[in-house]
C-alpha cells in the first residue's frame, strides 16, 4: 500500500456550495485564506510524523479552479520533498485542454472526479454545475493522459438507489483505477439539513445504503477497479455535525460482509477475516477464518455475484441482498 500524505483544502475555489457539502466538517480541517500557507503547514505537520511518503494527496475544494500559479507551487513543493507522486480531486467542469496539458505536463498521477451522480436532474437539484454528459466527457480525456477515479454518492437528494448502482456498473466498463462511495448524510451547516427539517427530503435507511453500497462496489470490484473508500472519514462522525442519514463508523466492513453473504448464499466459501459475526451465525461451514481475503479474491467473487445477482439493479435491491442487509443493520445497531 503506498503511503499517502493528504493535504485538505476545504471549499478552495468550489464557486458554489452543494447542498449536502460541509467539506470543514468532513475533513476536520478548517478554511483558510491563504491556501499555499495552508498546505505547507499540512505538509509540514505531516513530516513530523514521517519523511517517507510515497504520494501526496490535494483533497477538498475544486483543485483546477484554484489560481495556476498556487498549484504549479503546490507540485513542486511537493516534488522537491521527495515526494513521487502527486493525485488530487477536483470538479469535471473543470478539465479542459489547459488543465490537461498541466496535468501531463506536471506528471500528475492520478486525478478524481467529483462526479456524484450521472442523472441529470439530480446534478442540479444537489447545486452540481456540470452535467452527465461533461462528466463522462471529462472522464474519458483524462484517460487519455493520466489514470483517472471517479466518486459517486448514494441517497442523494432526489436520487434514486437504482441509478447509483447503474453509475457505478457505467464507470466499471471504463478504464479507471479507483473510486470511492459515500452515502449521503445530512450535516448541520447545509441546505440539505433545511430540506430534511422541511420534510423535503428523507434520508434512506441503513438496510437500503448498503445494499446500494454493495451493488456499487461489485460492480468495480469485478472490473479490478479499487474502492478505496466506502462512507464518509471518521472525522465527520466526530465532529457531531451530523444530523441525519444512514451512516456507522464500520460501514465499509458492513458492505463487504453483506457481499460475503450473499457470495455464501450461493454455496461459495470464503477465507473471511473483517466484519464477520453474522456470517460465523449464518453460514459457518463457509468460513476459513484463519486466510486473509485478497484483491483478486475479491474480484472473482464479485464477478459471480454480479452475474447471478446483478443484471437487474431493481432486482438486486428488493432480493437477496435486502435479506441480509437487514439482518446486518440489526447487529451493526447493537
């Protein structure tokens, strides 16, 4: 695994606020004014710790948008510690040929796209100003000079659970490296905790975002695609900023256990070591606890999944998978 040292900038050049985005809560990191001193201390900080880090990591904000000149210092502050490898996230509408050319010309390793959602209605009623269309547009250019994540979202406003998991099944036909999943939750400081005291919006519950979790993390799984979050950071749940939506600091070892029952429920046996009381109750003459699950495990028994169970991702959601997730929002509850 490489050893990453991440740098947030909190709302840096977004141009707007989404409605569900209080990035300071997130994070944990508050805005500041002068973003060049505000990575450099991060930087700083960080090497306390260790002078060893393979990649550096620009999140929060919208990374394109800040001021070019911030950025090229950014890079090379970054190269000029040793530092390898340069990835950061930033909105589609904000690639374009000269952001292209600076991120080949730069040798940036990887970037992410805040896409969230591929329906468009969704985009606009969540304060994203792009659409579908530029979002795949944007996806498909930085392939052509760079490796490329995608992060989608679940339960957002107006959203669906069905399209989150035909977004993900879109993506995992391209040729991107990582993505990440986050369920929405309602913080204090949004327009979205209006609509939820509104009425407006309801959140999902925990059953239905981790069957939609599960669906989506299949899909990139079988594809060799790396999922390297599932839920929001732990920061955001300590911070008491949430005020609804379905969420737990185990989510991601949640999501997988239900993918491990379902792939027990089809008569597989897996070498299980994570989030595995229900699967030692329900099915413990498939587990082999004393192996270490790896990727290529993984993908294998995602693939097999998707195919008995995920052809139809209405399908998915009121079947099997709904069983089980039950069963683990009762234990995850207790």
């Amino acid at each position: 695994m490489p050893k990453i040292l991440p740098v947030f900038l909190p709302f840096a050049y977004c141009g707007n606020k989404c409605i569900f985005c209080d990035q300071q809560a997130i994070s944990g990191v508050q805005a500041e004014n002068d973003l060049l001193l505000h990575a450099e201390n991060q930087i700083n900080q960080w090497k306390t710790y260790s002078n060893n880090y393979d990649e550096i990591a620009f999140y929060g904000g919208n990374f394109c948008a800040i001021n070019k000149d911030i950025r090229l210092s950014l890079y090379k502050k970054a190269y000029n510690n040793g530092i390898k490898k340069i990835r950061f996230s930033t909105r589609p509408d904000t690639i374009n040929s000269d952001t292209l050319k600076e991120i080949k010309d730069y040798n940036i390793y990887l970037v992410e796209l805040g896409i969230q959602s591929l329906d468009d209605e969704v985009l606009k009623a969540n304060g994203r100003p792009y659409t579908s269309y530029e979002a795949v547009k944007a996806v498909e250019q930085l392939l052509k000079v760079t490796k490329c994540g995608v992060q989608l979202m679940t339960s957002m406003y107006k959203q669906n659970m069905y399209s989150s998991i035909d977004d993900a099944a879109f993506f995992s036909k391209m040729d991107i490296t990582t993505a990440r999943i986050y369920p929405t939750q309602v913080l204090k400081n949004t327009h979205l905790n209006k609509l939820y005291e509104q009425g407006e919006y309801i959140p999902s519950r925990l059953e239905d975002i981790l069957v939609t979790a599960a669906g989506m993390y299949i899909h990139f799984t079988a594809e060799n695609i790396k999922v390297i979050r599932m839920g929001l950071p732990h920061e955001a749940d300590d911070s008491g900023d949430i005020t609804a939506g379905a969420g737990h600091k185990s989510f991601g070892d949640i999501v997988i256990t239900l993918i491990m029952l379902l792939y027990m429920d089809m008569g597989g046996k897996v070498k299980f070591s994570g989030y595995k009381a229900a699967a030692k109750e329900l099915f413990p003459e498939n587990i082999n606890s004393d192996n270490i699950m790896k990727q290529d495990m993984m993908q294998d028994i995602c693939k097999n999944i998707r195919s008995k169970y995920l052809e139809d991702s209405k399908w998915f959601i009121k079947g099997q998978a709904a069983f089980y997730a039950d069963k683990l929002k009762n234990k995850a509850n207790n």
